[in-house]
C-alpha cells in the first residue's frame, strides 16, 4: 500500500493489504454507512482502522469454527503478492476476520456511541498459526453520575458550534487513540496507559456536562454560536477543566512519540482552553467570560 511506503514500512504492505480487503468487505456486506477507512498509530505500530455507524461489534471466528483454513493454499501469502490471493474465496468461507487475525499482530474493536471502529496492525508476516487475540473495548458504564442536590449554574457563552464540533472529534479520536495504543502496547508506550487512564476518569463528567445537544440543535438550526446553560456539582465542573492539561500532555505525548494523529493547532488549542476553564473558573465562583475570538471558522474540507 502507498501508505506503509510513504512511512517507510514497506514490510508491512502484504498483511496490510490483506487485512484492509477483509474489514472494508466486512463493513460493506453487514455494517452501516458512513464507512471510513484510515491509518492511525506511530511509525513504529501503524494502526489500520475502518469505523462505521452499527454499534454491533465484529464477531471472530472460533479457532476451529469447523473450517480449516490450513486446508487452503495460504503459503501464497509468504511467497506472493496480495493480488495473487482470491480473498474472496476464503471470505465467501465466513473467515475474512481469521485472515485479520493472521495478518496482525494485534486487532480489535472499540465501540462508541456514535459507531464502532474495527483496527489491526499490520504484520510483517502472515501467521501461520491462528494470529493475534481479537480485543474488545465497550464503553465504560455512564449511570448517573451526579445529584440535583449542590448543582450550580454553568453558563458558557458565545460557544461557536463549529469549533466545538471539531473540539469534539478531536477528543474523541484523540482519546480512542490513547487508549489503544495503552491496549496493545502497554509496555512500549507506559505513558499512554496512565493518560488512557485519566481519560477513563473523566468519562462520566464530560459525558453528561459539555451540552453536547444543545450544540447539535443549533447546528441543525443553522447557527452559528450558541449559549450553553448546564448545571453540575462544583466537583464536576473542576473535573471538566482538568482535561485542558490532559490535552496539553497528550499533545506532548503525541509529538514525542510521533503519532501519526496530528496535535492541535494553535487556533484549537486556544478554542479548548477557553472552554474548558470556564467550567473551571465557574465552578470557583467566578462570572462567566464569552468567547472573544472568531465564532465564524469552520473546518477545513481536504478534497
């Protein structure tokens, strides 16, 4: 593939290739659109990952499943090309997933509220044994997480939707990154493991107070700021603020270890740190400061 080319992991096209063939078909033939496909990860664990609306996870073979796959001719993967091999005869078995497995060195799946994301990472060599473990991470439990009783008045105002939409996907993908990186490779990245777990902790607090659908309604409505009115306990509203300096040590994070997902530009980062100190500022009693910059920038198309 181009993309293991361009960097420099030209040893990993062949298993890439034949996973990326696998869970596109996948996605196509019982998944739901949008279907996205992209490269996520660090230069030294490239990430596949192809993300679609069903929030039902991929469901793996058994490792006998009553098929041999060894009854096939799979030594064309370790002495051909990709385009040698008919995938679909294999896939047409029920076995796309297995080929996954043999084709990574690690894979799984991650579901969110908004779809689920199937990954691998490409492996030099197909297995010839069953592969690596498929590994599930479901969304943490979001019970009720707060009280009426001790709330107080939030009031962020001057909220541009645009950005806050794009602050959104960036913490989203930022923090499903983070956490899959500690997933697979703990040992080689200890730094994502303990920044997955502050995003772990900070879970239910900006699950239930960052006005999510306030500003999904006044997209719809074709605004262009919106101002938010939440309510939350003082304790819930400081957790909020302590991500600006979660997002401040990811960014380091990401460019030390050269993770493929870009940091925030300087724009973002000013957007996300007015944000997110208002519920900071509030909570400690202090009068709320509208945003002052340009409420009218919306994102970037990339063609």
């Amino acid at each position: 593939m181009r993309t293991c080319q361009a960097i420099d992991r030209e040893d990993l096209c062949e298993c890439a290739e034949l996973g990326v063939s696998e869970l596109v078909t996948n996605a196509l033939l019982h998944a739901e659109p949008p279907i996205r496909l992209q490269l996520r990860g660090t230069t030294e664990h490239p990430r596949i990952e192809v993300s679609d609306a069903s929030l039902v996870p991929p469901q793996p073979g058994t490792r006998a499943g009553g098929i041999d796959l060894d009854a096939f001719d799979l030594d064309a993967f370790d002495s051909g090309t990709a385009d040698d091999i008919d995938i679909s005869t294999l896939s047409g078995f029920g076995r796309g997933l297995d080929i996954v497995a043999r084709a990574a060195v690690a894979w799984g799946a991650i579901i969110e509220e908004e779809g689920k994301t199937v990954w691998f990472e490409p492996a030099a060599e197909f297995s010839d044994d069953a592969g690596a473990e498929f590994q599930l991470m479901a969304p943490p439990d979001s019970g009720e997480q707060r009280t009426r009783m001790g709330e107080v008045a939030i009031q962020i105002k001057g909220v541009p939707v645009h950005a806050f939409s794009r602050f959104q996907r960036h913490y989203r993908d930022l923090r499903r990154e983070i956490r899959l990186l500690a997933l697979a490779h703990e040992d080689d990245y200890p730094l994502a493991k303990v920044l997955s777990e502050h995003f772990n902790a900070l879970e239910g607090p900006l699950r239930s107070g960052m006005g999510r659908e306030q500003v999904d309604d006044a997209l719809e409505a074709g605004r262009e700021s919106i101002d938010l009115r939440l309510r939350m306990t003082p304790q819930v509203a400081r957790q909020i603020g302590e991500l600006i300096d979660l997002l401040d040590a990811a960014d380091e994070f990401g460019r030390a270890e050269r993770l493929l997902t870009a940091p925030r530009l300087p724009e973002q980062r000013a957007f996300q740190i007015w944000f997110l100190s208002e519920f900071r500022r509030q909570a400690a009693g202090a009068a709320p400061q509208a945003w002052s910059g340009n409420a009218t920038t919306r994102p970037t198309i990339l063609s």
